[in-house]
C-alpha cells in the first residue's frame, strides 16, 4: 500500500473516531431520567440528565423514601415516632445533623422556628387532620411546654432525649434536609444538571442541558377572576434552592375563618405577621426550608433585620397580606414579575 492510501486510511479512522467519540459524548449529555411519587405527604418529582441518570434517580427516591419512615411523626417504625413517644432514641447522622441544624436555626430566628411545636400543632389536627380549634387554655398551657422543651444530643452514647413532655415534628426542614441528600447522591453519581422539586421545594444542580438557568415559577396564593392559578413572579437560577412557604398550603374553615398549619410558637396560634407567602433562595436547602417558616412567623421587618445580618447565606422573595411585592437585592438580575415590586437594599 502505498504511503498516501494509509495516510487517508489513517485520516478516515480519526474523523469516524472523531465522530463516534461526538455522538458518544453527545448522548450522554442528553441522557434524561425523571421519577414522580408520592412521599412526606406530597408528590415529588426528580429530573437528570447525565450518564446513568435513572439509576441515581433511583438512590436518590430510596433516600426520600428512608427518610420519610425515619422522620414521620405518625409511622410507628420511624425514630421520630419513637422519640416522641418514649422521649428518646438511638441518634444517626440524619437525625444529629437535622437536630444541630433545627436548635441552630432556632437561635437565629429567636424562637420562630422550633421543632418542639409538635404538641400544639397536634392539638390544632394538622397532623391527622381531624381540625378543630382548641381551647384557649389548652393553647397556652401548650406553649409554656413547647418554650421550656429541651432536646439533649449525647454524641457518646449516640442518643437523643426530650425533656419531660417534650414532642418534636421536623415537618418544617425535613424536605429541605432531604433536597440535600438527593442533591449530594446526584452529585456523587456525575450528574451535573437536574430538578429537585419536593412539592414545591426546588433545588436545582447546575443549569439546563444548553447551558441556561433554570426558570422557578413562584405560585402566587391569589387565582386570577377566572379562578386560574398565577405566578406571583420566575426566578432564574443555577445551582440554587427555592423554597416557598404560606398559610394557603394547608388550612380549614371554622364559623368563617381561615385557620392555616404555620403556628406562631410564641401564641400557639396560625402566624399573623403580614405575610402571605415567603420565598427563600439559598445554596443551603437545609436552611431554606426552616427560614421559609420562620420567616413567616417573624414578618417583613424581623425578616429583613435577619437578611441584612446574613445576606450571604439566603435572599427572599415577600408577599404581604396587602399585595405588596418585595425581593432582595440579590435577586434583581434574575427575577421577573409581571407585578410591580420593591427591591430591599
């Protein structure tokens, strides 16, 4: 053969080379996965795109799925169930991690957020969801308990005890916990892009698939004249989480008024602050979670005092009572509204 055929043979080999190694890499780009079910009381929905992205799906729901069991307060099987009812249980990493960050966050928000809500949220029936307003004594005979309650973490003998009464519900940081398992499995796996919604807590790895920002709808509370669902605004963003919280996730109706799942820790009562939904938007979804409750507890005021103190750790999104529209400053590159809305410097 002579020495300009097996230069072309050569050239020919490199470009189907070439080529194979194009489609190759180009597959497993566009590799997709998904996976929806039912778990912690909503449905949740999982994307990925990357190479064997069904299988880290798959690690990924089984986490949820072992967190559910070990953090209800209704399945018998759980830690949590146990703790409550018998005041202490053995300690594993979810759990030290979840109550380290729950008695944290607990502090920064003076009290806003606190786990031991659990008794006065049991007597309102959000957990079996037999509702009914309870007495006001009962009320605050309860909140004297939730204010004196004490969790005990002993690292040495791995345990975990409540004080006298004591019961906790981790319902309020619990899928921001599980965000980060999944996030942290998915991650493991080599997958650089994907969509975590846990009924509507996102967090999103990387960005899409062609490089741009995912788009996060924030539900606006209100429907339009027609009854439609609206957005209150979009948020563009890469490897962020967005996590919303209001009054009108869950609710009942007594002699016509509105009674909704978040209580106000220091009046045992549905939170009044002024505030109709709260986002929050923070590479920490642990964190995101608990502040989106807290911080409709605290109101717009407390709530901004907090950001100024810690602006590097969360941005908010605000909707008050009145319709009143406010972002932080952070998010003013990446959001929209078709509302008008106030920037908070």
């Amino acid at each position: 053969m002579s020495r300009n055929n097996s230069r072309t043979l050569i050239i020919i080999s490199l470009i189907l080379l070439l080529s194979l190694t194009g489609l190759y890499l180009c597959h497993m780009r566009n590799t997709e996965a998904s996976e929806d079910f039912f778990a912690m009381d909503t449905i949740m929905s999982l994307q990925a795109y990357g190479k064997d992205a069904d299988k880290a799906l798959a690690d990924a729901r089984a986490a949820i799925l072992n967190l559910d069991t070990a953090l209800s307060v209704t399945n018998k099987d759980g830690s949590i169930y146990k703790l409550n009812s018998t005041g202490s249980c053995d300690l594993n990493d979810d759990l030290q991690y979840l109550l380290e960050r729950s008695i944290e966050i607990k502090e920064m928000t003076d009290g806003a957020f606190n786990i031991c809500i659990y008794p006065v949220i049991k007597e309102w029936g959000f957990t079996d969801g037999n509702y009914r307003v309870p007495d006001e004594a009962a009320v605050s005979e309860l909140c004297k308990l939730v204010n004196a309650s004490e969790i005990s973490v002993n690292t040495t003998d791995n345990t975990v005890s409540l004080s006298d009464g004591a019961m906790i519900d981790l319902g309020g940081i619990a899928k921001g916990y599980a965000s980060m398992k999944v996030r942290d499995i998915l991650k493991d796996r080599g997958i650089n892009s994907a969509l975590i919604n846990l009924g509507g807590n996102v967090c999103v790895i990387g960005s899409k698939p062609d490089g741009s920002p995912f788009s996060i709808a924030i539900k606006n509370p209100e429907p339009d004249d027609t009854g439609v669902s609206t957005f209150t605004g979009v948020l563009k963003v890469s490897d962020k989480c967005v996590i919303t919280s209001g009054g009108y996730e869950r609710y009942f109706e007594k002699d016509g008024l509105i009674y909704h799942h978040i209580i106000d820790p220091s009046t045992g009562y549905p939170a009044d602050a002024g505030l109709k939904s709260v986002t929050v938007v923070s590479d920490d979804p642990t964190l995101a979670d608990a502040l989106s409750t807290a911080v409709y507890v605290m109101g717009k005021d407390r709530a901004v005092d907090l950001w100024h103190t810690m602006r590097d750790r969360f941005e908010l999104v605000l909707l008050s009572d009145t319709g009143e529209l406010y972002i932080t400053e952070g998010l003013k590159d990446c959001f929209t509204s078709e509302f008008e809305y106030r920037i908070i410097k």
